[in-house]
C-alpha cells in the first residue's frame, strides 16, 4: 500500500515478529526473500541483522538470512 511507504511500518511489524518468534524456535533458520530491485526491502532486512550472501532462490530473488550469533543481539 504506497500512503504506507516510508513510514517504519514494515520495519515495526518485522522487528516485532523477529523479536517474538527467535526465542521461541531458536534452531529455526530465519530467511528473507527479496527482489533485487526492491532496495528498501533489502535496506530494512539488513537492519534487522540479515545479511545478503548472493544466494537467490528459483524465482532469482536475493536471500538474506538471520544468523545465529546475530539473534543474540536482537533479545
């Protein structure tokens, strides 16, 4: 939704979802799948300590994981 853009919604919701769900499935890996050109994505998943390897899925869309060491600093 565009009137939501730029407004730290989708920042709020993920950090919200991330710092709920890692203590409770510790060992689940955590993934973001984003297209290359949707940099704000990319910018905000790397806010939220994931990192872009180069890996892309079937679809070619970049995949950003959570690594373990990095959901201790999210607690």
């Amino acid at each position: 939704m565009p009137s939501a853009w730029g407004r730290g919604f989708a920042g709020e919701a993920a950090g919200a979802a991330l710092d709920f769900g890692c203590p409770l499935s510790p060992d689940t890996a955590v993934v973001a799948l984003i297209r290359e050109d949707n940099t704000s994505s990319g910018r905000l998943a790397e806010r939220l300590c994931l990192q872009a390897g180069g890996d892309r899925d079937a679809a070619g869309r970049l995949i950003y994981r959570l690594p373990a060491t990095a959901r201790l600093t999210r607690l």
